[in-house]
C-alpha cells in the first residue's frame, strides 16, 4: 500500500485509545475528512442474494469493529438495533434513506424518515431502532464503526432484527438481513406488532429479498 492512508490512520488511532467516547469518534471522523475513494479496497461490486446488503469488515479489535457497508440500489437492512455495542458512528457516502423507530410493549412504531446527506455522520446509540436502505439507482458506501466498553462477545453481540412481517424479534450475532437462514437466528422471540404502513413496507421489502434469492 502507498503511503499511510486515512484508514490506516483512523485503525492506528482505534487500537491507540482502550476508552472513547462517540464525541471524540465523530470529531476524529470529520477532522480526517475521508472520502469515498478512501473506502475503495472494502467496496464490494456485488453481494450474495442472502445478504440485503454488501458488508466488509475492515477490523475487528478488543472493543470496535470498523465496516465497510456496500448499499446496491434497493439494498435494505431489516430494522435493527446494535445489540451490546455502546455506541457507533455511521459515514454516509450518498442519500441513503434512514428510518428511525420507538418499540413500546412490543409494538412498533416510526419516529422519523429522513434521507441522508453525502458525508453525513449518524450516530448510534444503545437505544436507537433503525433501517437504512438505498432507493437511488446508484451504489453507495458507507463506513460504520461500533465500541462495546466491555465486549462479552462479539462488539454487536445480541443485535435484535424487527421482523414485523412474523410478528417476532430476532437475536442474531451478524447482519440485519431480510429472510435470514435459520443457523443465523440464535433466538426468535414471539409477538411483535407494529403500525399498517411499516407492515406494509416490510413485506414489500421481504418480498423483493425473497425473489432475489428465489431467482
Ligand atoms: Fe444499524
């Protein structure tokens, strides 16, 4: 590799620093100003049908993960959370879609919709419920780093996956993937209801997934 890239730098500076904050993730990201060209060697030109969406996992140290996430146009993750990690800070290299969601007694309802700006920086918390998903005609990238304080497993270990279409809440170790092979799901938890619209959408995404694989 020439030269010391910017991922290089930001990797230097995750294995230098045992404790973090997401303040000091985000400052560290926008003073670094990475680009798009930057994320090359990690972007996927195509992924498996059973994956929504192309996922690169540049390292995983003791407490972060850093991941290369490639969106093709209709990519969607399942709505998830981020499981054990503390906190993460999410990169966006174009106007990926972002929807964010409350779930209260086991019922699921959309806090917001938004379309990301190039460059924007979302963060995570343990709190956040959410889905991205790319509605544009072109692939987009996006760089995701996770911290866990005090990892027992993986830094996302315990991600829970809102799968409204079969009124279930799925425990998985990995991807926020539509219609997931059984040995990915650690543990499906019955009931889950959620709001006419975000039903509808679902089934509709479940359902392109399912003809991907089907085709
Ligand atoms: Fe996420």
């Amino acid at each position: 590799m020439v030269g010391h890239s910017k991922i290089e730098t930001l990797l230097d500076w995750l294995r230098n620093n045992a404790k973090m904050d997401p303040s000091d993730a985000r400052r560290f990201l926008e003073d670094l100003k990475i680009g798009i060209e930057d994320l090359a060697p990690w972007k996927l030109e195509g992924h498996p049908h059973e994956y929504s969406y192309g996922r690169t996992v540049i390292e995983e140290g003791k407490k972060y993960e850093l991941m290369v996430v490639t969106w093709l146009p209709d990519d969607f993750s399942m709505i998830h959370n981020h499981g054990d990690a503390s906190w993460g800070v999410v990169q966006i290299f174009g106007g990926l879609e972002h929807n964010s969601y409350s779930c209260k007694n086991r019922h699921l309802t959309l806090l917001g919709n938004s379309k990301v700006q190039e460059g924007q920086i979302l963060g995570i918390s343990p709190q956040l419920i959410h889905q991205m998903g790319n509605t544009t005609d072109q692939v987009i990238v996006s760089l995701h780093l996770y911290w866990n304080n005090d990892p027992q497993g993986a830094i996302t270990a315990n991600t829970f996956l809102y799968d409204v279409v079969n009124e279930q809440i799925l425990t998985v170790d990995g991807g926020a993937f539509y219609a997931l092979k059984e040995e990915w799901v650690l543990k499906a938890d019955p009931i889950l209801t959620s709001s006419p619209e975000i039903l509808e959408q679902e089934k509709s995404r479940l359902a392109h997934r399912q003809r991907l694989i089907t085709s």
